[in-house]
C-alpha cells in the first residue's frame, strides 16, 4: 500500500525494521517476565497440592510462554543470520509474520495463566468468567480496536 512518504524502498525497508524492533521489546520483555515468574511456579510448596488439571493447564501455560519468548526473539536471530545479505524487505516482512505469531502466543500464556491463578487461588467457578472477561478484553483491544481504525480509514477515503 503506498503511501505520502518520500522513501527510497531501502530506506523504507530500514523504517519498518526499527518499527519492528520496537514492539518486539515490549512483547518480548513482557513475555520473558511471565515466563520466568511461570517457571518459578513448580518451586513453590503449593505446587504440589495441585489437581491433575491444574498440572496440565501449568504444563501447557508454560510451553506457551517458551513458544512465545522464542517467537518473540526470532527477529534477532534472523537479523543476525542475514545481516549483510542484502535481504531487509524480507527480514521485515518475516519478522511481522513472527511478532503476530508471538502476540497470539503471549495472549494465550497469558489467558492461561491468568486462568490457572484464579482456580488456584479463588473458587474455580470465577476464574472461567474472568478468564473470558480478559480474554475478551484482549480481542477488543487487539484485533476489535485495530479493525476499527482501518474501517475508518477506507471509509475516509
């Protein structure tokens, strides 16, 4: 989609990395900060005391968080692997591939863990409705929002 900036393709290129670059520190900092407290679950006394459930969704909640995390910082690792190579337009596009695949992954760890915290630390019959609340909250303000925008946009036009 073309737009009113007076951008050479390589200097759009190097525009949208640094963009990429900057959302990929926020969610990857979030994410790394949630895996890490996730991991530290297992070595808490009360681990122990958890139902099979409870065990499996900590199980899957934490596998999400590595997904996540590794998603997240895999723009890095493809930046260093084809820095020189005369390739940005297609480690920019990967990498927007790669930070919506994360976004999704880091939304699902945290319903996940949001869900597991509210069984284990309220009545279960209240950690499903909140869990759906912030589930719901989530696609409002990332897919409901964003669509609206765009809507707008080409009702603009």
């Amino acid at each position: 989609m073309p737009d009113d900036r007076d951008e050479t393709p390589a200097e759009r290129a190097d525009r949208r990395w640094n963009e990429t670059l900057q959302e990929v520190r926020v969610a990857q900092t979030g994410a790394q900060i949630l895996f890490g407290f996730l991991l530290s679950v297992a070595f808490t006394p009360r681990f122990a005391d958890l139902g099979h459930f409870d065990r499996v969704l900590y199980v899957v909640t934490v596998a999400l968080g590595a997904l996540a995390t590794g998603t997240l910082i895999a723009p890095v690792a493809y930046h260093q692997l084809l820095a020189g190579h005369h390739l940005k337009p297609q480690l920019v596009q990967a990498a927007g591939h790669l930070v919506s695949v994360g976004i999704v992954l880091l939304a699902l760890t945290v319903t996940f863990s949001v869900l597991l915290l509210l069984r284990v630390a309220t009545s279960h019959w209240i950690a499903w409705p909140v869990t759906a609340l912030v589930t719901g909250w989530f696609a409002v303000c990332w897919l409901v929002l964003p669509s609206m925008l765009l809507r707008g946009k080409a009702g603009n036009r």
